[in-house]
C-alpha cells in the first residue's frame, strides 16, 4: 500500500461471466484454467497448465483463502476444495477476493451462478449485464417471421433497459449509421429460418442492429470487440447522445481501446487486471477494472489481486517518482478500481 | 544524473508547432491539453483532462517554473500564468524547458508563434522547416492552372531550400517511383478547381509528387506518416542520393520507424519524448528527440523533461548493469538529444 | 543467479545458421553485425554499428572471452581476434557462449560452418535442421520434369526424417488442407523452368506443399513466419497427428506466436533471447530459447548472454515477488534453456 493513502476500495468488476456450481476435478480444474488463457486442448504430455504464470497465479493466491500454505501442490489444493465443497470453497474464495460489486454477464448455457447467487457467494453486490445476441436468441426462440421478431426484440430491449445495469454487443465492427431496415429484416429472416433453438446470430447486420437499438434506450453498452478501431464511426456517430460506451477489446488493443477513450467524451475503455497497460494512455477517470472471470472463483482472485498488487505498485511508483501526492494516487486507484464504474454504471442509485 | 558523465546538453527540439500568444483561461488551455492528447470533446461530467499522465506532468513541472509548488490545483497555476501575463509566463516555460534549439514547422493558420518569436522567448535557436502541404497551398492561392501551379511550386521549392533547416511532409504511402507527369497534372488541375482560398491539398497523387521534388533539392525531409512501413519503397529509392529522411510515425508504430533506420543509411527515426521505447532497435546516431508540441508553453516543458528523465534512467541503468561506461553513456545521451539533429540538419553551419 | 536454485543448464539453441571459417576485419565484422540487426547499407558517415545496443552487447561480453578488458576499442579488439586467428578465437567465443547443443539450419551457400565443425569448435553436440526450400533447390539441380522432381522431393525428405533432428520451412501463410496436386505440378514445372541452379523455390504453393510433405514424416518442423497468425489454418489441421511444430516469428510477433503455442497442444514458440516478452503469454514448457545466430561467433555469446541474464533477472524478481520458490523458478528457467528442446527434438535419444 506504499503510496497510497487509505487503499484500494471494494473493487467493482465490470465483466465477468460467474463461477460453476458443482466440485471440480483436477482435469475439469485444468481445462478450465487452461480454457481461461484461451487453449483448445490438454497439455502436452509431461506438462501442466499449472506451469504457465496464470498457474502460479493460483498457486500462490488461493491456497491461503483455504487454509493452505501458498504454493502447495495443485493436487492438494483440490483435495481441500473438494473436503470443504463446492459452495463453502466458492465462498471463501470470492469473499477473498476483494470484489465489492459484480457486473455479470448471464447467459442462458453454461451451469454458471446468476447475478443473486454470486451476490449472496462473495458477499457482495451483482448487476446484470444483458448481452444482446443471447437476448435475441431467447426472442427467436418464441418469434414467429422476420417482423414479428424485431417487434418482440425491441420490447424485450426496453424491458431489460428497466432492470439491467448495461447491455453488452460483440458485433466486431460498426459503422456510423444503423443498417438499412430491409437488410435488417433479410438477416433475420435468414437467421430464423436457419437457425436451431437457443442458437444465438452470428450476423453482422443483425449484431449491428441490435446495437443501435440497445443504445437508443440510454443503458451504458460493453462492447467486446478484437481491434476496437473497427468501431470508430459506431463511436464517433454515438457522441452527445447521453449513452456511456465501454470497450472491451483482446489483450492485444487495450492500448487502442485506452487511445479511443481518450478521444471520445462518452468511451471508456477496460484495463481488465493490467492497468500498467494503459494508465498512460487515457484520462484515469476513463479506465475500467474487470476479471472477465469465467467458472472457477479462483479466476476472480487471482485477477482482483492481479489488479490491486499492479495499482499498488504504480501508484507507489508515481509517488516516490514525484508524478503526484499519495493522497492523489489514491484517488487515481480508486476511479480506476472502482469509482469510475460506480458512475457510469449509476450503481449508487441501483439497488440490484 | 547518475552513470551519465556530464549530463546531457541544451536539446534540440527537431518538431513542433510552436506556442499560443495570448492569455489562455481554464477552458482553453484543458482543450489544448486535451487536443494534445488526441481528444475530440470536453472531459465527461465530473472529470477533468488535468486527471491523465499529461496533466500529472504539468502540474508537476510548471508550476515551479512561474514560482509556484509543484502539484498546486490547476486553478491556482492558471491564475498566476494570468497574472504574469501570456508573454512573461511563456518566457520562463520556454527557458526553464531546457531546449537549446527549435525546429518549427510553422503554418499559415492558427495564431503561434513564428521561429524568430520562438527563439526569442525561449532564448534560444529557432529553425524553420517547411510544410510541402503549406507551401503547395500558398502557391495555390495566387497561381493560375495546373501547369502555372506546378512550375510555380518547383520555383518555391527551390527558393524554400535556401532559407529552411527542412522539408515536412505527410503523406501515408509512397512507392519508389514518383507519380507519372500526366497523373500529377491531373490531380493538381481537380484540386486547384475544387479548393477553397488556404486550403491545403489532400490528393495522395499530388502528396507524393511534392515529396519527390522536395527530396530532390538535397535538404532533409521529416516524414509524418501513421505506419512508416508503406513509404519503404520511397526510403529504398532514395538510397544513395544523398537525402537524409526522418520518420515521425504516430505513437504506435515508433519501433517500427526505428527498425528502418536500422535498415537503411539514410533514414533516421523521431523517438518523442519516450528513448526508452526504441533504443534498442536502431543504432543510437539514427534516433532524435521532439516534443511536437503545438499551442502550450507546457507542452515543451513536459516533452523535455520527460524526455531528459527516461534517458537519464535508462543511461544510469545501462551503467549499473554494464551495458556501457558513463563516459559512453553521455555520449549516446548527447547524440539522441542533439547531436544527431545537429549533424543531419546540419545546425552548426546554419545561421537562424 | 538470485532466486535460482542451480542455476541454468547448459543452453539448447534451436536456431542459428553457423559462424563463418576465416579471420573478418573491421569492415566485415562491421557489415555482419549490421546485417544481424537488418540494415542493407554502411553507416552514416561519422558513425558506427558499434554504437548500437548490439555493438555494445559484443563490446561488454566478448572481449573478456579473448582476454581483453570488456568495453575496449572495437579496432583493439579486432586485432586481438586476427592475433589469435580466425579457428582460436572462434573457438574461445563458442566455448564461452554456454550453449551445449545447437540446432543447425545448415545451407548450401554461404561457407558458414556444418554441425560437425560446430560442435567440435564449441565443444558441444550440434543436430542438423533441414530447410525445405534447400533441400527443393538440391533435388531440382538434377531432377528432370515437376513428376520427376516431386517424386525425389518425396524421397529426399524421407531420407533426411531419418538423420535430420527437425525440418524448417519459410512460408509466410498456409491454410488447413495441402495445395491441389495440380497445382503443384503447375506450380513446380512453373520453377523448374524458370530456375538457375542453386535457386530455392519462392513460389507459395510449392511451399506449402513441401510443408505438408515434411509434417507428414512426424519430425517436428520450425515454423519461419512475419506474423504466425497466418498458419493459424495449417496449425489447427494439424491436431492430434503427433507432429510438434515450433513458431520462430519476426521480433514483432513473438507475444502472438506464445500465444497460439498457448493455444494449441502441438505448437512451440520460439523467444530468441529475450524470454521477458513472452513468458506471460503461454506455458512456460512452450517457449524454447535460441540465438539465430549467423556469421558472428560473437552473435552466438551475446544472444546467450542476453537469455541468460534476463531469465536470472526475471526469476530473481518472481522468487522476491513471492510468485514462485527459488526450485520452481530453477524449473521453468530449465524448460526454456534446454528441458523442452531436448523433450520435443527428441535430443537425448539422438546420437548426433
């Protein structure tokens, strides 16, 4: 906490997806760490995705929460974690992790916790986050034709704007105007017709559509993108109009991600648990905290401390280095781990 | 200072735009600090363009320069840039910066200050480099047709080779050939019917054109491109001819231009004010220190000290670690900060 | 050595292309070491190559190695080589390089030293690698027609699966199915008849093809690429057949190659030597060490030098960050020096 007066707050975590229910074994534990840094398959034979800096990530952070010495071996971890259970480990986990309020990304497949029983887990607050394609799914599932889907769409999208936190795109690239509406109609009636029940669209005509309609209705929107660049017209078109747009690009465009908040009055960018990445680039009251965890607790661990030991470190930096006051450093932390968060997403007046 | 034998000398600034005249309030100057750093709007509710690296910086080495604490509130700094008056205040930023010499890149419009203002509020050596977009728009606006145009620019070329340091141009790409006669007709006939009175040319056709007469004429020629990558094939044509090019890529491709420098004799790269980026890829006789700053006294405070910190650093690094002596390490300092600049635009033998 | 239990082994460098037989003066040393860092002509006047971050790595590490102060004059230095002679110095340089074993992509041309001659100068053990479009060149010197010619190719490869420790291949792009057999025998007459002797094969279908042919035998095959993202197709077809492939991208690409060998079971990323850019991004049993060393002994030392210091550094700060023991830190320095190496080039069943 060197230079920092008063510390880190409760973080908030604008992106993750939730934690699975039930134990895991060593291989499900493995793959899903693995599936975390993005493999396709085991590891080679003789070697373990332990061995990887996301492994000794785990190692050295989690075992503690379970009463174990950091760095046991993974075989004992998991033997505590299935002692103690499922739940009691996954709670003692995410109480750990230093998480105050989760934005939570819910989605119809997966066997992962909802919004309330991740709350009620870490002992926090959880905000749902809609994401559009699987909105549009759950619509296509029931819809009958092309039009009565976008008619149902729209309602389901002014519905979710009343008790949602923000709605969430993965359309790669956008452009400054919405699509024409017979394009619009075309897509979906091809999508329909192909498509097998609870498939989300993979269109990018449809993705952009649904874009521009969930900003008409005013909630902040994520969009998770590869090169954020791609989105400039959607952004620069967006300016004004009193909707908050966060990007969420691949580890690869956080740098861009950071330049375009800089940029653009209404952008604001991830940092996900790195913010040395890109503290330099944007203004700090434009930068984001998330885990992006997705099925084992351990993932919101080891990103929230990820986070808070880089701040800390940075923050510490720029005060002996004469960048700013400790008192200044700890208002930077906080915008950045919490705060900016807390506003955009008007999560103070939201009483998820 | 440390690992570096006897510091490194007065810099010279190889670009920028040059400083505003007259006062600037609250509004105006967040806008420039803003602008600097790329942004197209006012800072969103509640937050503040003093809030990012750049406004740290500021308020972290002016204010002691107007007699002030470092880290006062920006309120307070403005108030007392105002009560010295724009022309006092610029006077003691620009001498306290630590620049010796200025190359600027003076333009028609926007009210700054001209190399000779320049050098007399700074104390110090200003030179002009000639924009190719400018000087092809100011001949525009009193030449008749295309052929007029043409040999009129030609004549203004060789009259600005006698009395700037440099050429500056800024197209994307160019090939290793010029553009044919009949195509550079062309594209200057559509443009001088099309333009209004001062307007600068877009055509990429006749860009490249202007490049290639300029080059001709033996002085240096600062290359602003976004990827200095597609002008390879002009870099490789000019080889042996006797031009010196220095690439000034955007911030994201500065190592880029330092591997082309490393690849061709005649090519030099622009390093900002961050050397820690890119003293690793090009031989340290191929890399020059800027500021580019346009509009705020601040901006070349900032740069320089910026710039005079991270060689610093990294020198007293190299020492320590026993990459180099600290007779070798003031040595790579002084040729990053002037001494390239010095030889390649040949500064010494220049009477500005 | 901080925070590493044992040090680090003697090296395995998966790649470099031999040291050359006779005593170099100043002019070609100069020559070869810029060639090492990309550049294509002299240095400016009044500078050198010496005065770069590799000219100041060779300064620091080699001098010692012939008995002279480190950081004494590049022309005192040269001459102690020549007083030596060309084979005494090279073999003191090897020797003190670290690397146990080399993997040698030995070609026709160019008089640089074979495995053999490598491994008696260093006094270690040296494996072939053989490079595709090498071994086309020498098939099609006294092959007849494309049948012909694809036929002895066939064998050829066959032939050298049996001696041969990997095979490398140069194509920049390939896609997840082999080119049509049409179109290689176009593709192929197309070369043949074209060629001069000694000529290797541009064409990328032909490419393609002999990379196909080569992961067919089961050696392991390195991958030379700009951005390894473009075999992504060829690197998923190959899944589960048992062969391991390595990526030795440009300097640009190496956090992208780490993290398709994150991806994919079956796929390796070279790090050179620098294993700070890429130990984050995948396994650390997927990232393997060398120099890529060509013409210089001296290129042999500094690369090793360079991979040695940073992993003891990098460990050295993992170990006091409390990431790891100083035993596992001994561990994953081990895997990238030597341990993977020896594992997927099968080094300790080989003879050679």
């Amino acid at each position: 906490m060197d230079g920092l007066t008063g510390g880190i707050p409760p973080l908030v975590d604008q992106h993750s997806h939730g934690a699975v229910h039930g134990d895991v074994g060593l291989g499900e534990f493995e793959t899903r760490l693995a599936e975390a840094a993005g493999a396709t398959g085991p590891a080679p034979p003789g070697t373990t995705f332990f061995d990887s800096r996301a492994g000794l990530a785990v190692r050295r952070w989690c075992p503690p929460l379970l009463g174990l010495e950091p760095h046991c071996a993974p075989v004992r971890y998991l033997a505590r974690r299935r002692e103690l259970g499922a739940y009691r480990a996954g709670r003692l986990l995410l109480r750990g992790a230093g998480i105050g309020t989760f934005l939570l990304e819910s989605s119809a497949s997966g066997g992962l916790t909802s919004p309330a029983e991740l709350a009620r887990a870490a002992d926090g607050r959880a905000h749902e986050v809609v994401r559009l394609e699987t909105l549009a799914a759950r619509v296509a599932d029931t819809a009958g034709g092309a039009d009565l889907f976008l008619a149902h769409v729209a309602e389901a999208l002014y519905a979710a704007s009343g008790t949602a936190t923000a709605f969430a795109s993965g359309v790669a690239s956008c452009d400054d105007a919405p699509p024409p509406a017979a394009e619009v109609r075309a897509a979906a009636g091809r999508w329909l017709r192909a498509r097998r029940p609870g498939e989300t669209p993979g269109d990018p005509v449809l993705g952009r559509y649904l874009l521009w309609c969930a900003a008409a209705t005013g909630l902040p929107v994520q969009l998770h993108c590869a090169d954020p660049r791609r989105l400039t017209g959607f952004l620069r078109a967006m300016a004004g109009r009193g909707v908050d747009l966060v990007l969420l690009p691949d580890p690869w465009h956080r740098r861009q991600a950071a330049r375009l908040a800089a940029v653009f009055p209404h952008v604001y960018a991830d940092v996900g648990a790195r913010p040395e990445e890109t503290l330099g680039e944007a203004p700090f009251g434009k930068l984001l905290f998330s885990t992006g965890a997705r099925g084992l607790a351990e993932l919101y661990v080891v990103a929230a401390r990820l986070f808070v030991r880089a701040m800390e470190r940075l923050m510490g930096d720029w005060v002996a280095d004469g960048w700013c006051r400790a008192a200044e450093a700890g208002r930077i932390a906080s915008l950045v781990a919490a705060g900016t968060a807390r506003r955009i997403y008007r999560l103070d007046a939201a009483t998820g």
